[in-house]
C-alpha cells in the first residue's frame, strides 16, 4: 500500500482546515501588528521611516495573500517569499536602525511548518540560518550574539511541528485507506457468499434431482415386476414390495438429510440455536451423550456463510464420531478466541493416530479456507478424536472495533 503525502500550502485562514495552521496565520498576523507599532513609535520621526514601511507591508501581506488557489504561485512558495521579503526587511531594516532584531523568528517558524519535505526545506532552512547573519554584517560583526540564530532555531521548531502534521495526515490517510480496503473484502466475501450459496444449492438440487429420480425409477420398474408376479408366485410379489418399501424408506430418509440441509431454520436461528438443536437432535436419534458448551457471544462473529459452515463442520464431525469412532459420548464447545471463532468436537471414541481425510474431512477443510480459516485434528488410540474448526470474525465487527479505536487519532 504506498501512501503519498502531499507538501502543505498556506491558504487563506477561512480555507485551513487543521486548527495548528489557522493558529500559525493569526500568531504571524499578531506578530506583524506587533512590529507594526514599533515601527511607527520609534521610527516615525525618522528620514527612512517610508522606505522601511513599504518593505514592512511587502514582507506582511505578499507571502501570506499572493494567492487563494492551491495552483497559485505566491501560495505553492509561500516558505520561499517569506525567506526573501521577510529577509530583506531584516537586513534593511537593520542597517538603516542600527540595531539587530528578532523580526525574522516567527516568520521562520510559519515558513517551516508550510515547508515540503525533501530538498527544498534544507535549502530554506539554511537560508534562514543565513539571513541573520547577513544582518549583522550589515550593522557591524561587533552586534554579532545569541539573536543571529532565531532563524535556525525557530525554522527547526516548524520543522518539528511540520513532521507531526505529517505524521497525523499520514495516520489519517492509512485509517482511510483501511477502512476503504476493508469495505471493499467486505464487499468480496458477500459476493463470495453468494457464489457458495448459489453452489450449494445447485450441489443439493442435483442431490435431490439424482436421489429421486434413481429411486423413483427403481421402484416404478420393481412394482411393474411386482405385478407380475401377484398371480404367479405371490410370496415372490410380496418379498419384491417389501424390498421396494426398504428402498422407499432409504430413500425418504435420504432426501429429509437434504432438506435438512437447506431447512429456512438457518436463516432464522441464531448460529448457536442452530448448532445446539442439531447436536439435540442427532443425540436423540443415535442415543449419543452430547454435551454443549458457548463461551461469550461467538454467534456475533460469525457471517451467515459462516454459520452455515460450521452446521456442516458439525453434522460430519458427529456422524464421523459414532460411524468411525464408535464414540458414547460427544464434547461440542462454541468459543471466540484470538479473533477467531472455534468450534471444537471431542469424542470418546476409538481414535487413530493415522487419521485418513476421506472426503468428508477434506470438505470440512476446504468450506473452512474459503473462508480464511482451517482446520486441526488430534487423535489416539482409545483417547477419541478431537476437531477444532474456526474462521476469523467478520470484518464488519473488526472495522467497527477499529473505528472507536480511532476516533482518538484525531487532534484536527
């Protein structure tokens, strides 16, 4: 991600919108109204009074209203015609009063906080070192003191000031630009979320479509069989329907487990009612003990596909557990922990070191990364299985977390 920090521009004070710069304008004003008096009640009465005072007014409003556009020129150099008008009114100054003054500092200070960084600040910053000296040379090196350095002095302290400025645009800029890439993964993983939605849909319908039809046919040609032999041999007529209505009930129960996949329960419930009614119902139907345990509020982190990955994850972890493990006893606990939301299934089953990842693990797997979680299995001899699946909170929570968290960077 690069980030670009534009230089500072002085613009008009109703035009700034940061309170530090408004502040610099009004100070460099005060300031200037300052001198202004001190000008007229000490120089006044003297011979070049009206020359200094055109200086004085070019060194005030040239840099500070040559232009109200950021293209203008006055504005883009604003550091540099403070350097020269205020630096030649300096100089000027000083020689014909005879005297050094302090006139230079504050001008300094506002021409460093308005400098680019790069280049162009060590070269004014060094012009402003420079320019006091020139004004004591003009009045003699005897009146040489601790005054010749309130241009580097005061110029290094806008450049401190300038450097947090920056610093705080820089934050801004980042904060923006992650909430804008946020936004935009949020938008991804709706889009994401349809897609698998969509496929899932089009996965169980061919279910559905391939389960009804195979059975159906069957059972159409089994019963034309069947009535064949009614009057031929009607223990073999009778033996036919039995097993014709074996295949009938295996495949009723085969197309509820579809139907129970897609049941609108899932829009409706809550990740944790959802989760905890099928873990009731299958210790209903297998008479396995099943206990569940939620931590906290884990449902709030979880997007709809979410949920729908973790009943997934569920009903095969459970159906692996009695199947392969032979388990008694099943441990379902739903916690948030490290930004992530887990859903572990304990078993006390057989277990196997060498666990094999048939299909049903290998699509826990990959339902899991397509949502940037995953997945991890432990498992011993006689010490049962273990399946910790968990996703990493949505981004809607996180950004929301982050945006109280950064109300506090904000000191414009």
């Amino acid at each position: 991600m690069n980030i670009t920090l534009e230089g500072v521009i002085m613009l008009p004070i109703h035009k700034e919108t940061h309170w530090v710069y408004k502040t610099a304008q009004i100070t460099r004003i005060g300031w200037f109204i300052f001198h202004f008096f001190i000008l007229v009640f000490l120089l006044l009465e003297t011979t070049y009074f009206w020359l200094l005072l055109p200086l004085f007014f070019a060194s005030f409003l040239i840099p500070q209203w040559s232009g109200h556009q950021q293209e203008s020129l006055g504005v883009r150099h604003y550091p540099l015609l403070e350097l020269i008008f205020s630096g030649v009114f300096l100089i000027v100054g000083c020689y014909l009063l005879g005297e050094y003054s302090s006139f230079l500092a504050y001008p300094a200070l506002c021409a460093a906080i308005y400098s680019k960084p790069g280049k162009e600040r060590k070269f004014l910053w060094l012009g402003f070192s420079v320019v006091p000296f020139l004004a004591v040379l003009a009045i003699g090196i005897e009146h040489l003191g601790l005054g010749v350095i309130d241009g580097f002095f005061f110029f290094g302290i806008g450049i401190a000031v300038a450097k947090v400025l920056e610093a705080e645009k820089k934050t801004k800029l980042l904060l923006e630009e992650n909430r804008r890439q946020n936004q935009l993964l949020e938008e991804y993983a709706k889009q994401v979320e349809k897609v698998t939605l969509l496929e899932e849909r089009n996965r169980l319908a061919k279910d559905l479509h391939d389960t009804i039809g195979h059975t159906y046919t069957s059972v159409i040609m089994g019963l034309d069989a069947a009535s064949y032999l009614l009057e031929a041999s009607p223990d073999k007529a009778k033996d036919q329907v039995e097993r014709l209505s074996k295949v009938m009930r295996e495949s009723l129960n085969e197309i509820r487990s579809h139907i129970h996949k897609i049941s609108p329960y899932e829009n409706r419930e809550e990740a944790t009612e959802q989760l905890q009614r099928i873990a009731r119902e299958f210790s209903l139907h297998t008479s396995t003990e099943v206990e569940f345990h939620v931590s906290g509020s884990p449902e709030k982190g979880l997007s709809s596909q979410g949920k729908l990955t973790f009943v997934r994850c569920l009903q095969e972890a459970l159906t692996n557990a009695v199947r392969h493990g032979q388990a008694k006893k099943v441990l379902i606990t739903l916690k948030e922990e490290n930004l992530n939301i887990v859903l572990e299934v304990k078993d006390n089953g057989r277990g196997n070191r060498n666990i094999l990842q048939g299909y049903g693990i290998k699509g826990m797997k990959d339902r899991l990364e397509s949502l940037q979680g995953g997945i991890h299995l432990e498992s011993d001899e006689n010490e049962g299985t273990k399946i910790t699946c968990y996703i990493p909170v949505i981004l809607g929570r996180l950004r929301g977390e982050v945006e109280e968290d950064d109300k506090s960077a904000d000191c414009g």
